[in-house]
C-alpha cells in the first residue's frame, strides 16, 4: 500500500461523525482523491489555452459556452478511460500500446508527442515570461530561475511530493473566476448560452470551435493521467477514487476554461480574437479594471508553472512506458536516465528558447499540427485497449458505454482532423 493509498484509507470518514463537521468532511475528502486526474485536466488550462478560451470569449462572446458543456463531457469520459487503464493495469498508455499494437505506429505517436510537447514547454515558459513582464519584471529574470525549481522538483522530489506541489499550483486557476465577476457579466446570456446551443455559419467559428476541443483534450493529457496512477501506486481497488478524482479534474478545468471565456467576452467581447493570454490580460486592464490584469497574470503564472512540468513529464513516462524503462518522478537519476534525462532535455531546450526572440504563436501553430495528427492515434489506441476485456476483464467498457465513448472519439478526431487539415492548407495558401 502506497503512501496516498493510506491517506486514502484514514481520510474514509465514520458514520457516527458529527453533523456540523460534514463539510470539513467533504472538503479533506476531495483533498484526498485529488491526483493524477486534476493535475492533468488542469495542465490543459496552460498559456495555449487561456489565451484560445479568451479569444473565444472576445471574438463570439457568450456564443461558445454551450460548445464547452459538451467538451467537459468528452473530457471527463477521455481521461476517466485513460485512469481505469493505469489503475486497473498497472501499466501507463505508452506500456499498454507497446504492448498490444505496432511497434511502428507506436514509436510515430511518441516521437509526434515528443516534438509537440516539447513546443509546448517553450510557450508554457514563454507564458511564464509574458506574465511577469505584465507584473514589470523582465522574462530573463524569472524564466531561468522558474526552469530550475520545476526540474529540481521532480528530479529531487518524490511523485507524492511533486503532486502535492503540482496541486497547490493549481490554485492559481481560482483567479479567473473572480476576474469573470470582476467583468460583470450578463448572467441571464450565460445561462442561456450554456442550455441552448449555438452555431455560427461561419470559418471562424467552427476553426475556434475545433480549437477549443483540440486545446482541452490534449493527448499528453491521457499519457500523464495514466502513467500518475500508475507511478502514484493505485490498484483496481482505488479505483472508485481515482475516478472520482479524474471526473473532479475534468470538470473543474473545463469550469475554470468557462469561466475564462466569461471573463472576456463581458469585458472585451466583440472586438475580434486574441493572439496570447498575455495579450488578454492587457485588453481587460482598460475594462475591468487593473485588479482584472492582475488576475489574469497570476492565473498565467501558475497554469504555465503547473503545465511547465506536467507536459514535459507526459512525454519522459510515455518514452519511458514505451522503451520498457524505469520511469518515475520518484526514482534518481541513475535509476531512471532515459525518463529524467528527457524531463532535463525538455525543461533546458524550452527555457532557452523562450528566451530568445521566437515567434511563440508561429511555434504554438506548428505545435497544433503535431498535436492534431496524434490526438486521433491516441484516443482511437485508448477507446480499443478499454474495450478489451483481455486489457480490462470486467473493467472493459460495457455495450452503452463503448457506443458513447466511439461517438466521443469519433467526434474528438474529426475535430482535430479538421484542425491539421486546415492548418497545412493555410501554410500554402488554400485555407
């Protein structure tokens, strides 16, 4: 029994326990089941992301919120898929598509996710920069110290710990929603627009529409779900926990992504998109107020910081599971050299060239693509090993259950399909 697995246990709250306690009750208790599942959901609320759910809340307003109420299903249906394989295999994402297909698709979809997140570890360190610089700080002072402490966290720390930290970084996302109030929204169009759906006939919205889904169901986020539940040391019989905790995570991310549109589309909505988180922060200061500046570049802050080290550490355990090597935030570098060796090359190569000069949206685009053309590999590998009863056993998907996860599949791929399509095209001059 790992040490989580035991805080698991002892925090299981007696019968005859107090009335007036229950809320404390209910409040250790989500403390306790908060792990692999919150920390991935919410890496996906990094720089990329806050800055597409604020264009879409500066370019349509209101009209993407129903939009993300279906996203949040997919989200929480993908990443409870990718917990029930860690906790009831013991193995991650990486391990099990070793194990049960192609040696040569699965060497393509790590090796894509390998250079993507790597793009991605320059705009979440380029995030971190950009918000300190809202602040008057200039990124050369805060980007190399900001490097070390995430990569000695994990190459000193043990998973416990660097998920404890990981955590409380996830507080900073409770800025957005006080920035939403701060814009004083029209709450009568939000609750609409959140029941009643909404389409454009428009190539915009349907590119920000595939945004949406492309930026909030990541695939590194199903490789690090996994690969936490594993290295975390969970066994099918924590799994009812591990399930609730990827559901929490999914639909607090998703919250902090609405709230996020919320923000911007009271405060600046209608006046086109956005082309940086930094970037909405700066149009918001005008409307909302410094105070709503400030929040937005304390939120930035901590989703780079959180997906600075998630990301990088998605792509160490997927090689790691892949290769058949020791991978675990918990083991030294001796005992682990491929997986923290990569988590360093990544952690160096993304800081220094968030440094330099580089375009970060023109990397972000190039990044898409990648992303665009694993995601689909990715969920289709994740839908077939959770309906194998030979992966699974009774933990497979049921009949109802398998028809609703290909539909979400079905519909996840084709956006991101629809993504990398039109990306290249627009290289060449045809979208």
């Amino acid at each position: 029994m790992t040490r989580d697995q035991d805080t698991i246990t002892v925090t299981n709250p007696p019968a005859a326990a107090p009335v007036r306690r229950t809320g404390w009750r209910r409040l250790t208790m989500v403390a306790a089941i908060a792990g692999p599942g919150l920390v991935a959901a919410n890496a996906g609320n990094d720089a990329a992301g806050i800055a597409t759910y604020a264009s879409a809340g500066s370019q349509f307003t209101y009209g993407t919120l129903f939009f993300m109420v279906l996203v949040t299903i997919a989200l929480v249906m993908v990443q409870e898929m990718a917990v029930r394989l860690g906790a009831h295999t013991g193995k991650g994402l990486g391990a099990l598509i070793r194990e049960q297909f192609s040696l040569r698709l699965t060497a393509l979809a790590v090796f894509c996710l390998l250079l993507a997140n790597t793009g991605l570890v320059v705009s979440e360190f380029a995030g971190i920069g950009a918000a300190f610089e809202l602040l008057g700080v200039p990124k050369w002072a805060v980007i190399p110290p900001a490097a070390i402490l995430l990569w000695a966290l994990v190459l000193f720390g043990s998973y416990h710990w660097a998920e404890r930290i990981f955590l409380i970084m996830s507080l900073a996302f409770f800025a957005y929603p006080i920035a939403m109030i701060l814009g004083h929204p029209d709450w009568g169009a939000v609750g609409h627009h959140l029941v009643v759906p909404h389409v454009e006939p428009s190539k915009d919205f349907i590119l920000l529409a595939v945004a949406l889904i492309g930026t909030t169901v990541s695939p590194y986020m199903q490789f690090y779900a996994a690969a936490g539940v594993v290295d975390r040391g969970a066994k099918p019989a924590d799994y009812p926990l591990i399930r609730a905790d990827a559901i929490l995570g999914a639909v607090f991310a998703c919250v902090v992504s609405l709230t996020i549109i919320v923000a911007t589309a009271s405060a600046i909505g209608g006046t086109g998109p956005l082309d940086s988180a930094a970037q909405a922060a700066e149009a918001l200061k005008p409307v909302a107020g410094q105070n709503a500046e400030l929040l937005f570049a304390l939120g930035l802050i901590g989703a780079s910081a959180l997906a600075g080290a998630v990301v990088p550490l998605s792509a160490s355990y997927a090689i790691g599971e892949a290769a058949g090597v020791e991978r675990s935030v918990s083991r030294s570098f001796r005992d682990a050299p491929l997986f923290l060796g990569l988590f360093t090359a990544q952690i160096v190569l993304g800081a220094t060239v968030a440094m330099t000069p580089i375009d970060v949206i023109q990397l972000l685009i190039g990044t898409q693509v990648l992303q665009g053309l694993i995601s689909p590999i990715v969920l289709v590998y994740l839908l077939v090993l959770t309906n194998r009863r030979s992966v699974l056993g009774d933990a497979a998907n049921g009949p109802r259950y398998r028809v609703i996860a290909t539909a979400v599949v079905v519909g996840v791929a084709a956006m991101s399909t629809i993504l990398l399509v039109q990306t290249v095209l627009g290289w060449f001059g045809l979208a």
